[in-house]
C-alpha cells in the first residue's frame, strides 16, 4: 500500500455555469456554491449527504471515486484507500456543474494524497487538464479549479505538447448571477443529443460576435450590452424548443424586472440571470412567473466565486 502524504484533508469545490449564452463548450463561470468532501486515509468508501444522496452511486462508478483513481494512475501512483463523505450543495443534473465539481473533487484529492500541492500553478493546471479530458470540454471544470469566469479550449494541431489553454475573463464583484433552480433535472447527454451536427453560417456568425461582446461586456463593465451578448442560436433554442419551453417567461421576468442578461445555465434545466443590483426583485419576478408557468423550484441569488477548488484543512500523515 502506498504512503499518503496526508490522513485527511478537507476539499470544497464551487458551483459552475458553462456556455455562458454563446460560449457553447467553452466559456464558464463560478458561484458561491459549494460541495464539500472530508477526505480520509485508510478504507476505500463514500458516503453522500444533501444533493443526489437518493440518487449518486456509492460505488467506483461514482465520479469521484473515479476521477480519484484515474489521476493515480495518471500520476504513476497505486491507487490509495480512500474515504470520501461527500456533503453536496450543488443542486444534481440542473446545469450548474454537479458533475464536473465531483470530478474535480475526485482529481483534487489524489493530487494532495499524493503529496502535491493544489494551491501551485503547476498543480491546478495538470488538475484542470485531466478533468477537462474526461468531461471533453472545459467551460464547467476551469472555473471549478480556477474560479471566476474562464475561457477554455483545446489545441489539437499534432504536437506533443497539444493541450488545453484556459485563460480569466476579469469580472466585477457588483455582477451578481440570479438563478432559477427547477425541481426537475435535465441530463446533459439527451440535452447535447438534440443539438444539430451542422449549423448555418449565418448561426455561427452570430454566436461569434454574441461571445467576442459577452467578453468585452465582462470586462470593461458595460452592463446593458449583456442582453444581447447573451443571446445564442447554437444549443439555447434547441434545448428550450424540446427540453424547456416555459423557459421563456421565467427570463422576460429577469429581464423585466432589471437584469442585464439572462440564460440558460450549461445544458439547463437551471435559468441565470446576470444583475448588478434590484437582485431581490428580480428574483422574486423569476419565482413569480416560474409559479405561474406550473414550475416548482427555488431561486438564489449568487456571488460570483473568484476561487476555485481549495483544501479546507490538513492533517499531516505521521508515519
């Protein structure tokens, strides 16, 4: 049996946004939402309370058991007993990064049993490459180990050291994201399996310059130009279309009542509205037209995190 360097360790990783609008698998963002996982050295096992305790799998089929066991071996370690008691405030299969936040979590703890540390830059990158391989896209898993808003993609022109780049999108603390939680739960898979192959031209067009404006909007605070650089004709009209029609008056709520931007979070079925203030308002506007609409669900009003994955707390493995 290997050697950890570490007995326990507590990991949080946060809630994420992917597609932003048009940034279709490949721009995300964090929020103040948060799943943590006590970790502990000696028996391989997992526990599960809050989000999906009814659902998630206790077995290695889980993703964090997986990811964890994934980057041992990746690391050229022997897969070490672990006990994972998972507390999960990440609403499960909603679009706001459930997923990614246990692979992350998965792949975070094998890094500091291993005996590396998750807060160096060489650390988080090769912990964003590997989580990014096995989601195959990087818009949930980069703002899930780097925070903030990230831009992510892959390069793929035949050399060795081919990679994922990501790169931070600066973002006021007075942007704050309005979320709309559906009761029900909407999976990814059947949510990319209604996307087209090909799109028009005129389509793409319009998704670059929604995405190049999204960024600029981001940056230099130009609120109002959010309502429209959150617009999208790649993957939001497929999915509301056939997935989620009542969609729509949830975010002419948001918009009426004074968000800037509104869309829908990564596959969906969650509704996020940008805002910089009337946060109360416009919550209770989505709620209110989501109630008439026959949703059930609940609304949260959102921080954006500017941290990433992080470990709470150590214990040092006396050997």
């Amino acid at each position: 049996m290997p050697e950890p360097k570490l007995e326990r360790a507590t990991i949080r990783v946060p809630a994420t946004s992917a597609n932003l609008g048009p940034g279709f698998d490949c721009i995300g963002v964090a929020v103040n939402l948060w799943n943590e996982t006590n970790v502990t050295f000696g028996s391989s096992s997992i526990t599960i309370s809050g989000e999906g305790s009814d659902l998630l799998p206790r077995d290695e089929s889980n993703l964090v058991v997986s990811s964890a066991r994934r980057t041992f071996r990746e690391l050229g370690v022997d897969p070490m007993p672990l006990a994972f008691d998972c507390h999960n405030i990440i609403p499960l299969a909603r679009g706001l990064g459930s997923s990614s936040a246990a692979t992350v979590t998965g792949i975070a703890a094998a890094f500091a049993f291993a005996g590396f540390d998750i807060a160096e830059a060489e650390s988080q990158r090769r912990i964003f490459t590997i989580a990014a391989d096995i989601e195959g896209h990087p818009d949930n898993v980069s703002p899930a180990v780097y925070g903030g808003c990230q831009i992510g993609f892959n390069v793929d022109d035949g050399c060795p050291d081919s990679s994922w780049i990501v790169s931070r999108v600066n973002i006021a603390d007075e942007l704050k994201a309005v979320v709309f939680v559906p009761d029900f739960t909407m999976a990814t898979k059947e949510a990319r399996g209604i996307l087209p192959d090909v799109v028009p031209r005129s389509d793409a067009v319009f998704n670059v310059g929604r995405a190049a404006m999204l960024v600029h909007a981001l940056e230099t605070r130009q609120w109002p130009l959010l309502r429209h650089a959150t617009d999208d004709r790649l993957h939001q009209p497929q999915r509301i279309e056939k997935l989620f029609p009542r969609f729509r008056p949830i975010a002419r709520g948001a918009l009426d009542a004074g968000a800037h931007g509104v869309f829908l979070s990564g596959a969906g079925p969650t509704v996020m509205a940008l805002a910089t203030d009337r946060f109360m308002t416009i919550c209770y506007e989505m709620s209110e037209n989501a109630r008439k609409a026959q949703i059930v669900g609940k609304a949260l009003i959102l921080d954006i995190s500017h941290e990433g994955m992080r470990i709470e707390s150590q214990c040092e493995h006396d050997s």
